[in-house]
C-alpha cells in the first residue's frame, strides 16, 4: 500500500536558528522552503524537516542517515568543520578514526557497509553510511 510513497525524515530541534546555523555551517545544506516552526531540507534522493520542539531526542539510535560515495573524505570534511564523531566499541561493532565496517548491514545490496555517526546541534543522532559492494 505505501510502496509508491515518498518517504521523508522528521527531526526535533529545540533551537531552530541554532539547527539551522549547525546544518548550513557544518553541513552545507540550507532549506528549500521555510514556515514558522520547520525548515524542510532536499537531498538528491530524499527529504527531510526540522520542527520546533520542547522534547529532547534520546540521541540513542540513528535518526536520519545520508548515504555517501567516499565515507573517509566525508568524515574528514565534516571534521574540519567542526562536527564530532561518535567512537563506539561494541560486540560486532567498532570505531576506528570515527568508522565502523558493518558485514551484512541493510538496507544496501552488497556485503555490507562503512559507517559513521555524530549529533547534530539538537542532540539528533545522524548516520553516514558508504555501501560496501
């Protein structure tokens, strides 16, 4: 039934010129349309909004993920523009200079994926993921 829907991400932000601030200056993007209380933000392949919000986010799982072509070049970047990457250390599941290699991992075809994670200025949890094919 919902096969042929678009599907977008909905993210909270307490601050939103300080969201905003944080994804234009660390991640390059700016919004494609604005109302008071939400930016709405267009990738190649995919959208997503910020909303206004008095609740906090756990920050404990992958709330929006971007996939990218060369994962090390984009954590370097994003690196130099100041954004923090998680280290995780658990069974199955390591850090190295801010990268995991995840065999098996979905959504991607292939035999797995690189990944890496950081938090936004809201607490948001955001994933980078380069397929291994």
């Amino acid at each position: 039934m919902l096969g042929g829907s678009r599907v977008s991400a909905r993210l909270p932000a307490q601050d939103m010129a300080r969201a905003r601030a944080f994804y234009a200056d660390k991640l390059g993007l700016e919004p494609v349309a604005q109302r008071p209380g939400g930016l709405l933000y267009e990738c190649a392949a995919g959208r997503f909004a910020l909303f206004e919000s008095a609740g906090v986010p756990s920050g404990e799982h992958t709330q929006l993920a971007f996939e990218v072509d060369d994962i090390e070049a984009t954590v370097r970047t994003l690196r130099e523009r100041g954004v923090v990457f998680e280290d995780v250390d658990l069974p199955g599941m390591r850090t190295v200079d801010g990268i995991a290699d995840l065999d098996g991992n979905y959504p991607h075809a292939g035999t797995g994926e690189r990944a890496a994670w950081f938090h936004d200025s809201e607490g948001n949890l955001i994933g980078l993921g380069q397929p291994i094919r």
